[in-house]
C-alpha cells in the first residue's frame, strides 16, 4: 500500500481531487505543486495510514517507515539539504490535515530537526544566530507541547523570568545569548519534568510528531467539532510534513493568511492580514496587531503600519497573482496562507474560504453572473442553515458581548428588551409600544399572547421542540430555551444568573441564534432580503420539486409565509385560535359544559370567530392551498391550573369557581400526550370538528361569493391511528361540509385528510387512504415522540447525554431520525400511494425547516414540506439542493 504521497519541485503525486485521501491541506498543496506555484517541497502521510494507526492498536503499517524516509530524500534531494545534517539542516513541519477542515482542532509542530548542533548551521545558513536560537526555543516549547504533553506556561514563565532579569518586555529586545540562556533553561525544565533530556534525534523528533498528529485526532476539541460539524471519526486525518520556510528572517522575510474576497461581506477584494519578520503561528496568536494587506484596506482600517502592498510591493504583486490564479482555478473564494522568505514568496495552504451567509450569496452569485460557475453551482454553495442569519436583525458582529448565560438557540434572531416575567405584563407593555423580552422557567399555551407581545422569549427548561421553541420559531421571535443555569424568581421580580441578579425592567439582548443571553443593549444590523438573496432564491426555485409551504395560523405569520415565499399553509393549528383572549371565555364555558347542547351553546359562540379568522387567513393565502388542522391538545390544558388561577378565571368570567375546579380535576390526565387529545376530541365530541369545519367551508364560500380566489380548504385530522377512526371522521366532514355547501349555494372543493403521527397510522396507512384519507401530513414531531417513547416535552433534559455519548448524533426532534422514524415514512408513503397514486404527501412537523430532513423528504417523494414562516427561504434552498 501507497502510505505517502509527495510533493514540490514542480510537480506531486497527488492532486485536489484526492482530498478523502490526503486530507484538504495535503491535496491542496499537491495541486497547487501541480499548476507550478511556489510550494516547500514536502510530502503527506494519507488518512489511511491514521486509520490503520486506530484499527491495528495504534500500530503504524509496516511500510510507513520507508515511504517516509524516500519522501524525506526526495524533500532533502529538491532542497539540497539534510535532514539533521549539522551544517545544512533540513527543518520541517508537521501538520495536520483532515478531509473537512477543522481549524485550530488538531496539532502542528514547527521548526522540526532543530537541536543542539543543527541549530548552528541554521546559524550558519541564514547568518542570523539570533534567528536561529529563536526557532530553536520555540521548537522546544511547540514540541514539548503537542507531542511531550508538558504545559506550555512553564515555558512562558521561564521566558518571561528572563525578559524580568533583562529589564526588557518584548521579545524583539532579546539577543542571540539571550535566547541561547533561554533554551539552556528550557531544556533543563524538560529534563527535570521527564526525567529525560529532551530528544536530540531528528528522527525521534520526526516520529513523535506524527504520533502526535495522529493521537490529536482523538483529543476532545477535535471529537467535539466533529459532532458538531458531523465529521466521521472513521475519517482519520492526514500528516504533512513539509520543508520549513522562515518569515522570521529580517525585514524582507513576512507571513500572513489572506482570502480571495471579503469572507463576512463578500466583496471581490483580496482581504487578509500579514506580519513582517514573524511565523505563522504569531498572526493567529494575536502577539503582535497583523496589518493589512492592500493599501485601500490600510487607509479605511486608518492603521498606522504600511500594508504588505507598500512594504513589499514586488512581492505583494506576486502574491496577488498568485491569490487570482488559484480562485480562478478552484472556482470559488481561497482562504491562503503565505509566508515570504528573504523576498521569496511561498505558499503553505489553499482552500475554499468559510463565509457568512452575506459573503456566499453575494460570491454565489457574482460568479454564476460572471459564467465562472453554474446557477445550479451557486445554488449548491449556498449552506440553507446559514441563511437563518440573514432573516432575522441579527447581532453587529463587532459589538461588545457581555454574555450572562447559555441556553440553546431554539428561535434564531436577536432581540433586546426589557425583562419581564408576566405574560400578561409583556402583553401590557407591548402594547404600549415597549420592548420586552419575556423570561419564563417554560412557557405554555396561555402565555402566546405575551410571547407575541413579547421580542424575544428566554425559558429555564425545555428543549429545541418545547412549547416556548416551536410557537417562538413560528411567530419568528427570537428565544434562547432551556437556559439552566437562570434561575428565576417571578414572585421577587428578578432571575439571578452566575451571580448577578437582573430585575424586571432591566434590559437584557438575547440571540437566539447562538442561545446567549446578554446584559444591556447591543447594536444589531437589519435583514435584507433583496439583490443577491432574491437572486439566488429564484434560482433555487427553478430547481426544486418539493413544494415549500408554511405552519401559520395568525394573519401576520400567514402574510411573513407569503413575503418569504410560501406556496400555501400546510399546518393552520386552530387551537391556537383557541387560546385568543376573547374567545377563551367561550371555550372553557364549552369544556364546563354538562351536556351536548350546552357545548353546542357555547361552541355557537366561538363560531363566528372561527370563520372570520379563517376568511382573513384565505384572503391572505389569495387562493394558495390551506391546511387546517382540527382541534389537537387536551381540553384541561384551556383551563387554568393553580387554584388561585381558577378563582380569577372564575371571578372574571363568572363560571362557577367549583365547577371549574371539578371540571379541571376530571380533565387531569396523567400521561396527557397519549391521552384524550387529537381527533379523539372529535370522536368523542363530535360537536367541536363540526364547529370546525362548518367554519371552514363557511369562510371558504365567503370568499367564493366575494369573487376572491378560493381555496380549495384542506381539513386534516389529527393523531389518527385507526382506519375506522378515519372513516368517521370522514363521514362527520363529509356531512358537515355538503350541509354548509348545500345552505351556502355554492360548489367548492375540499379534501379530507389526516396527519400521520402514531406508528400504527404509518403502518396501516394503507387503511386510512381507503378510509377516505386524500394526503397525508407526517406531523414527525408527535411521530418522534410516539416513535421512540420520548417526550417532546421533556427530552431536553437528557438528549444532551445521549448525543455526548454519541448515541444519538443529532437530536431527533430536530432533524429526522431517518432510519426509524424515516422507515415509518416510508412505508406510510409507499402504502398510502399504493392504494390512491395521487395521495399527496406533505410533512409539518418541525423537521420541515430542517435541510438534512428537507433532503430525505425528496428521496421519499413527498409532494411539499411546511415549516415555520421564517425557515421558507431556508426550506426553498434545500429543496433546491436536494434536487440537484
Ligand atoms: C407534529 O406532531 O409534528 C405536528 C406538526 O403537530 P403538533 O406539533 O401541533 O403536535
Ligand atoms: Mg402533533
């Protein structure tokens, strides 16, 4: 087997395609050997060899030896030097490489083959002792470090002693005797902590330094990015080791990083920062203040040092062609690393640069319009996620953060506000025009009125799907849930956090994008959602198959939907309608009820409601397919639930206060979610769908009169399991309905159909089609719950275990649990379709927002998806992607 491949002198034996193999750093490097540019020869041990490393008991393969030792004759042959020869040193580095870039994540190991002896004829090479005993110290530092795991503050105490001693505090002011008592005394620390001297042999250098690379793919930085970026362990990461160019050397000699245009605006202008006189590793440690690069850049920043475009100009021209050639090569945005020795220019990295969302849509677009990629190219580069940060006023990334606490970022967007912790009060001051954030230990459904009224909501409990995160992502407000360590104390009128206390009143910023809570006010920018975006955005549509719809029962999230780009409503939840102040009265005078008729009495009242919030949502949705879903919780959770609650319910609404109390107890049930909620509401009181669905059609041939585009209504069922539950259901609709139309006058179609939400409904989906259902919503929030027994609920407080465990890679209420509960949407798909072909297929469930579930329901053939108002243009980009 092939374990290293080289490359430098003008050529290499590997090439960008190869990157699975040779890690992006190495085949990067191998290309840009290729096509000629000015790379330290070197060469890369393959991520194969790293997985033979982890499969063999961290066994290095047989072969490995000796391919390193030809690739290091053939760096020592293109360079003339040797390695750990004393007069004509070769020095290395050793760098990681792994197939997605995981910066900062793994080990490097600098200036490798310096010792005693080969430290002099650095000396001798470069003229410069000073410069040598310099690397050598911070070889001894770097290596004792990564591979000889020693603290490195040992090293800088030891350093900074010196610097005391010397009456000096920078490092420039030291000269060659200085550094060279320095390494004395950093070799004697080594010694003292190891119990052996530190090692003098280039090879044993060489080989812990790989050894090194290899074990910090495992370390927990490394582990942790990969779960967050899911990055398979499996992968392995690859080991470059590379002849050493010096931008230490004077004043000629430079290093730097730069990308091909402006990552965070994306503006077609070279951008970076460089140092003169200084490694690599000082840029990005933030020693000394980088400059700019260009002398455009230099003059807006008003920085005082000269751009490399003035210090260096001939090599600056260099670098520019070089930063050109290789973006028209790649055919994408270059994020570079350079270092220029002694004038000589070199590249040490290439790759495509990480962007904002504002940069990849502009350079997404710029270079389609440009004809150096394709539309449906641009389309792809585009992550759909990233768009989030577009959508909502976000945080100015240059303001200052005063981070109070984390929670999770349930509803993306910042808000800043005043705390309070009252869903009323929010509702009081919101309407006078205040700005509040609403802080709460979890949110339910009496507080939407506060949630509205509120900017932003911060929850103590829940997760990524509780209450507070679903009816915040659907109303758009920004919400930072499940912020464990806020504790909150409604009755004192404060939250106490890390020890500071914030009262109500005081302002407080939250983003909900990352899940921080902030103290104070904090500058924020505007979302903007023309030019490239709406460029983009076409372009996506004209790919996609899937349908994008959105979950939106109020007037304004309906018209959000529209201006995103919604082609109709897929999940209209009318007890949200329910909970209206007005109408609550109504309905807890409906579940007080003795009999049917008192429930018919009071549903009368809520009907005209009903309607007329139905006709506001059609006239809105201008002829766009609507999907109403019928009635859904359990009734207790309309009623109030302390006693002191109930008393004010009572007093205000003058219900009989032990009625209500009675009526509550009876409605208490102890597993609610599996209870007496979904459409057995409707078997059991078939009163309330009647309701329903008479308002429906009623509003539905309000606007056919009008001469207004109708909408052919869709009624859906929620939580059916059965085929016979579907059949009645059906009949009740059917019934309803033909008497509605048969008053109105008026010919108008609508569909029945049911959510797929209980296992038993996907597996006997072939029942509910001939039942008469004519689609199918797969409501996957409630699928995944029944489909794994996990509470929506309550997972909060232990997925976080189980996805640090790396049991479950995501959490399965955020993005679909393909295998499980995706088989069950399958098998409901291919045998509903079996019965009625033209079943249509839609999903509303949370996952409906999500990309990677987006990609799935394309596999699976679904008709649309429907997500929150503010995921449409996230959810029409990765329908798009997902039908390239
Ligand atoms: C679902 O269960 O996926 C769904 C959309 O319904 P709800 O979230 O209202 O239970
Ligand atoms: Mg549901």
């Amino acid at each position: 087997t092939r374990w290293v491949y080289s490359f430098g002198g003008g050529g290499a034996d590997g090439e960008a395609g190869m990157k699975n193999l040779l890690g992006g750093k190495g085949a990067n490097l191998a290309e840009m050997a290729k096509l000629g540019l000015p790379v330290p020869p070197g060469f890369t041990v393959t991520t194969e060899a790293c997985v033979h490393y982890y499969a063999n008991g961290k066994q290095y393969p047989a072969e490995l030896a000796e391919q390193v030792n030809a690739g290091l004759a053939k760096v020592e042959q293109i360079t003339g030097k040797t390695f750990g020869d004393t007069a004509n040193p070769l020095l290395v580095s050793v760098r990681s490489g792994a197939r997605a870039s995981m910066p900062g994540m793994m080990d490097t190991v600098l200036n490798l083959g310096l010792n005693d002896e080969t430290v002099s004829g650095l000396a001798k090479l470069s003229g410069d002792e000073r410069f040598a005993f310099d690397s050598y110290r911070r070889f001894i530092q770097m290596y004792s470090n990564v591979v000889l795991d020693l603290d490195h503050h040992m090293f800088e105490e030891i350093l900074d002693d010196h610097k005391d001693s010397l009456g000096v505090s920078v490092d420039t002011a030291l000269t060659a005797d200085n550094w060279k008592a320095v390494v004395a005394d950093y070799k004697t620390a080594v010694a003292r902590e190891l119990g052996r001297p530190f090692p003098q042999d280039p090879q044993e250098q060489l080989w812990g330094a790989i050894g090194a690379v290899f074990a910090s793919w495992m370390n927990d930085r490394a582990k942790f990015y990969r779960r967050m970026h899911d990055i398979p362990e499996a992968w392995g990461t690859a080991v470059n080791i590379q002849s050493m160019v010096f931008g230490n050397m004077g004043d000629s000699s430079a290093t730097g990083v730069a990308f091909t245009r402006n990552p965070s605006t994306g503006d077609n202008r070279l951008y970076g920062e460089f140092l003169i006189n200084a490694q690599g590793e000082d840029v990005v440690a933030g020693i000394r203040t980088p400059q700019s690069l260009t002398k455009v850049a230099r003059e807006e920043m008003g920085d005082v040092a000269p751009s490399m475009e003035e210090a260096l100009p001939e090599v600056f021209g260099q670098f520019r062609d070089v930063a050109i050639k290789l973006e028209a090569h790649y055919r994408d945005m270059q994020d570079v690393e350079f270092t220029v020795e002694q004038g000589r220019l070199w590249m040490l990295q290439t790759r495509n640069g990480k962007r904002t969302a504002k940069a990849a849509l502009k350079i997404a677009v710029e270079m389609a319009e440009g004809g150096v990629i394709t539309r449906e190219e641009a389309v792809a580069r585009v992550e759909p996620a990233a768009l989030d940060q577009l959508l909502h006023p976000t945080i100015d990334p240059s303001a200052e953060r005063d981070v109070v606490a984390k929670g999770l970022p349930a509803s993306p967007g910042a808000a800043t506000g005043k705390v309070v912790f009252d869903a009323d009060e929010a509702e009081k001051l919101g309407s006078a025009g205040e700005a509040v954030i609403l802080v709460r230990e979890e949110t339910s459904p009496e507080d939407i009125h506060g949630m509205h009224a509120a900017r932003g909501i911060i929850t103590a409990r829940g997760g990524m799907t509780s209450h507070a995160a679903v009816v915040a992502r659907g109303m758009g407000r920004p919400c930072v849930s499940g912020a464990g360590e806020i504790g909150i104390y409604p009755k004192e009128g404060l939250f106490r956090v890390r020890g500071r206390e914030f009262k109500a009143g005081d302002i407080v910023t939250i983003d909900g994008s990352t899940g921080e809570v902030l103290s104070g006010s904090v500058k924020m920018i505007e979302p903007e959602l023309t030019g490239d975006f709406a460029q983009l955005m076409e372009w996506a549509d004209g790919v996609r198959r899937l349908k994008v719809r959105a979950n939106a029962e109020t007037p304004l999230d309906a018209k959000t939907a529209r201006g995103f780009g919604a082609e109709g409503i897929g999940l209209c939840r009318t007890e949200h309608m329910f909970f209206d102040d007005t109408r609550i009265a109504a309905v807890r005078e409906m579940i007080l009820a003795d009999d049917e008729a008192g429930r018919r009495a009071a549903l009368a009242k809520i009907a005209p409601f009903q309607k007329a919030d139905f006709v506001e949502l059609f006239t809105i949705m201008e002829g766009l397919p609507v999907t109403v879903r019928l009635l859904d919780p359990p009734l207790h959770e309309f009623l109030p639930h302390s006693e002191a609650d109930l008393a004010a319910v009572a007093a205000a609404t003058g219900l009989d206060a032990a009625k209500l109390m009675r009526r509550a107890r009876e409605l208490h049930e102890t597993n609610p979610m599996l209870g007496h909620r979904g459409c057995r509401l409707g078997v059991s009181y078939p009163e309330i769908y009647e309701m329903q669905v008479r308002a429906i059609i009623e509003a539905a041939c309000e606007i056919a009169k009008s001469g207004k585009p109708a909408p052919v209504p869709e009624i859906m069922h929620p939580l059916v399991a059965k085929g016979e539950e579907m059949k009645f259901l059906r009949a009740l609709t059917d019934r309803t309905a033909k008497a509605v139309l048969a008053e109105q006058g008026v010919e108008l179609e609508y569909q029945v159909g049911t959510m797929i939400e209980l296992p038993r409904a996907a597996l006997r989906a072939a029942d509910l089609a001939e039942a008469g259902a004519e689609f199918f919503s797969f409501g996957t929030n409630d699928l995944t719950q029944t489909t794994f027994g996990i509470s929506r609920d309550d997972a909060g407080k232990f997925l976080g275990a189980y996805i640090d465990k790396g049991i479950f890679e995501k959490d399965p209420f955020v993005s679909l649990d393909q295998e499980g509960v995706g088989d069950l949407v399958r098998i409901a798909a291919e045998r509903g379709r079996a019965v009625k072909s033209g079943l249509k297929l839609g999903i509303c469930g949370e996952h409906g927002g999500d990309p990677a579930s987006i990609q799935f329901c394309e596999q699976v053939g679904l008709d649309y998806v429907s997500c929150s108002p503010f995921r449409v243009p996230i959810a029409r980009l990765a329908a798009a992607q997902a039908a390239l």
